[in-house]
C-alpha cells in the first residue's frame, strides 16, 4: 500500500527524507498523528508535513521501521535497535 506514492494522502518529511503514508492508517495506528491531524496544522492541511523540527531524536531508519510496522504488524527487534525503538515508540505514543 505505502509503495504506491500515487495512492498515499500524507507525505511526512524529516530532514532531506520523504515518508509517504495514509492518512486514516496513521490516525488509527499513532496516536501522535492523531494528535497532529486534530491540531489543524497548515502542513497537515496540505498533505505534507515537516517533522524535522519534532522528530530531532528519531532516527530515519526507526521510523521507517515503526511506519511498515504499523502497515504488516511485522516488526524486527534486536540488541541493537530495541532502545531506539521503544524511545521512539514511546515519543509516537505507541503503547500496544
């Protein structure tokens, strides 16, 4: 679903990275986005939004981890990404 750029209604951009991703999926799945949706963002509104500035302490590749995650349910942990991914989870509100 989220590899089709074309279907997606939400590019979410950190540093020189475009993330592109449903809306509804985000709202339903990262109470952040909820959040962030319901606040009436001008970026919201336009279909992207600039998360450079808030996602300071979240590595790229974490959140390209926990963004598949909320589309498969599939998630890889290991030694060596576990604490990035429960920080970040936890910043995204992430609890289940």
């Amino acid at each position: 679903q989220r590899n089709d750029r074309s279907m997606c209604d939400v590019t979410v951009k950190i540093g020189n990275n475009r993330y592109y991703a449903h809306k509804e999926v985000l709202i339903d799945r990262i109470p952040f986005f909820r959040a962030l949706f319901d606040s009436e963002m001008v970026e919201c509104e336009s279909g992207e939004s600039d998360l450079s500035t808030i996602f300071t302490d979240i590595d790229c590749s974490i959140f390209v981890m926990l963004l598949d995650y909320v589309y498969t349910g599939l998630l890889t942990i290991d030694v060596t990404n576990v604490q990035d991914l429960m920080m970040s989870a936890n910043f995204l509100a992430m609890v289940s």
